[in-house]
C-alpha cells in the first residue's frame, strides 16, 4: 500500500472542473419526479412476495425487514441541514433546536493529534469497522439537497409522480473536517444475494450506520463541538470522501475497495469544525486490478457497469462529471430494480476483493498490490475456486451460525 498525497489523488482522478451534485438527480429520488425515468419502471414497492423457495420466506423476509429497524434514527438526529418533521418533533420534545443547543465545557483541541485519535477510538466503540479523516472538500458536498416530506420513504414509494422541492446546500466554513467511517456488511449472508437473505447484510448495515452516526455525532457535541450528520447518503458523495480520508479506492463498480473489507461495506460521513489532522488517500492496485477484470460488469444483469478503460465521459445526468473512474449508468440499474422487484448487489458479490479477513486472504491482497503484471493470474484463480457463486438458501434456517456472522452492534 502507498500513500498519495493530495495533490497525487488529484493527478489520478480529476481532470477537469467538478460540479456539486444536485440530490434531486439521484436515481431513488429522480425516478420519484421525472416522467421519463418513472414510466419505465415497472413496480415500486420492493416489497418482494413471500414465497416457498429459499431465500424468499416469511421468516427471510422477516430478518431482513427487522435488520433495518435502526435505520429510522437517521430522522431523529438534530444535526442535519434539513430537518425530516419526525427529526424537528423529536427536537422540539427534548428541547432542541437545531445547532444551537445548550453548551458543555468545550474540549482543548490543541493536540489535534490525540484529538484524532480519541475520534476514532469512539467511532470503533461505537461500531465502526473502519474510521478516516479528510479536510472538507465542498466538490463532494450537493448542491441542492431534497427537503425531506413526512414519511418520505425512498424505497418504497407510490406509482405517483410526486414534485419535490430542491433546496440550495450550504454550509458554514467553520466545519473544515470529514470524519468518514465504513460499516463492513456480512460476508456470509452476502453469499446469498440476490435474495431478500442477502439484502439483510445491507439492511443491517444501514441499521448499524445510523447507530454508529448517533452515538458519534453526540459525543463529538459533548465535546463541545458541532457536526453535521451525512448519514444513510445524504446532502454528500461518500465515495470520494472515503478515498481521500484513506479508506479505500473505487471500482470499477463504482464502488469503494477497502483493503480489509472489499467493496462490502456501508460508508458514512460526519462534518465537524473540530480540529482533526487529515489521512492520506491510499493506493493498493485496485485501478489496475479493475481494468484487467470486468467481473462485475459481465455479471451485471442490467450492463450499467462499463467495460473498458476509465473515463470522464458520463452516461446519464445522475452522475458527476470532470472525473476519471468508470462510470455506473444509474437509469440502467434502477431500471432493473424497478423491473424484478428485488434488490441486486452482485456487483458487490462477484467482487474478487469481496473476502474474509484471513490470512490466506491478507496474502493474496499482498500480491495483488506487490505483483500487478499477475493480475490475470489471481483473477482466473478466483473464479476457479468458485467465489461469487450465488448460494442456495433451502436450507439456510438449518445451517445458519450467526454468532459467527457481523452481527448488528447495539
């Protein structure tokens, strides 16, 4: 592994001007209120059908609707630009308003160091895998972000075109820092996407990210601190952010690689004005990697992964311009989604980076950054041993351990 500095990172990846991100173009919002996206999605609930076969059962189902059950403090926090109604009645009920709640004794930052160090400490506690730093980088913050209605739920919405209201995106320069944490997703039950058993890892991941967030966003505060709360993708691109906090590199999948974790984490991000010193981006041969692979692109059902070599060409308005990567066509993938009424993630799954923290694995990930030219190698490899198979769950209820799954941290 190598560490870049900034000015590298930017060499690698930008190459011309970025413009901010307007929220009302992200693809679970756009085909919300555009006509053109919305007419060719052909079901909206995502409430996949209980069914007898494996994977999609009553009790499957019921796991993963109840792994999400944490995801609603993403609406209690009361450090959001845009307040949900639930958030500002909650605000109100505890006698909050906002960022100008009552003061504690304020911190001496002075040693920024210790600082960083006591952040990332709590933010393990709270059940974070993978904790990073980065100077605020107002590219990567929305334009405009979408003033939340009473009950909006993003995945599971009416057949109605609805008009929603898009706001301009601001924030103080006095919030300088990104703290920007990532939540590993279950490897064994990642086995079983597509089905609603493997959706579960990404439900649960959401889940432990909204508590992870909670508990770190008022622990920075009694320190007498502000923050932002970014968490579940809002008003940020969580991607770049994470690459120059140094917790990964992206994909070709459009995805962050983690080094301990591949692309199967859930990430997070948190703005603060307290002082922090800053990671550097890393660099362990995923661009080279992803250029001799095209894994997740030949198994994608829906071909919204490019082939190829990277690019700053974009597909659709629901991506960001002015940077080199391979670009995911959103439309293609929602359309998808909308079409089987089932959540995918095998971009995730296929993944050779995709693996357990073991030994053997650690190894593998040393050569693939040490020895690039044997690329081709470790890919064949791979798919030889038979990794991103989907698994059958007939007899998942039977065979199940979790207590040696990555359980939700409470």
């Amino acid at each position: 592994m190598k560490e870049q500095t900034l000015e590298e990172w930017e060499e690698k990846y930008i190459v011309d001007d970025v413009k901010r991100f307007d929220e009302k173009y992200q693809m679970f919002l756009r085909c919300m209120w555009d006509a053109e996206i919305h007419k060719q999605l052909e079901d909206w609930s995502f409430r996949e059908r209980v069914e007898e076969e494996g994977g999609y059962t009553l009790e499957d189902r019921a796991l993963n609707n109840a792994s999400g059950g944490a995801i609603i403090l993403q609406n209690l926090g009361f450090d959001k630009p845009y307040l949900t109604q639930l958030g500002y009645m909650f605000n109100q009920m505890i006698g909050k308003k906002g960022s100008g709640s009552r003061r504690r004794t304020k911190m001496d930052a002075g040693d920024s160091a210790r600082t960083t160090n006591v952040v990332k400490k709590a933010a393990t506690w709270f059940g974070a895998d993978l904790v990073g730093v980065c100077k605020m980088d107002k590219r990567w913050l929305y334009s405009h972000c979408v003033d939340p209605s009473p009950g909006m739920n993003l995945m599971r919405i009416s057949s109605d075109l609805i008009d929603l209201e898009s706001k301009p995106l601001e924030l103080s320069e006095d919030y300088q820092y990104a703290i920007v944490t990532a939540n590993e997703m279950d490897y064994e039950l990642m086995k079983y996407v597509p089905s609603t058993l493997g959706g579960t890892a990404t439900t649960d991941g959401y889940s432990r990210i909204a508590l992870t967030n909670h508990y770190l966003t008022a622990f920075i505060k009694n320190l007498g601190y502000d923050v932002i709360d970014c968490s579940i993708n809002q008003f940020v691109l969580n991607v770049p952010m994470a690459m120059q906090a140094g917790l990964g590199d992206i994909a070709r999948n459009g995805l962050l690689v983690t080094r301990k974790y591949g692309c199967r984490v859930r990430l997070n991000v948190l703005f603060t004005n307290l002082p922090l010193v800053p990671d550097k981006p890393i660099e362990f041969g995923v661009t080279e990697f992803c250029k001799s692979c095209e894994f997740c692109a030949n198994k994608c059902p829906s071909q919204a992964i490019c082939y190829g070599e990277r690019t700053s060409e974009v597909p659709t308005e629901s991506n960001v311009g002015g940077v080199l990567k391979w670009p995911v066509d959103g439309i293609k993938c929602r359309k998808y989604w909308g079409t089987v009424n089932k959540m995918c993630a095998l971009c995730i799954t296929v993944c050779p980076f995709n693996k357990p923290d073991t030994a053997f694995h650690r190894f593998v990930r040393w050569c693939t950054d040490h020895a690039r030219w044997a690329d081709p190698l470790y890919i064949k490899a791979d798919q030889w041993m038979g990794y991103g198979k989907p698994k059958k769950a007939d007899n998942f209820w039977e065979e199940w351990q979790p207590e040696k799954s990555r359980r939700m941290k409470v």
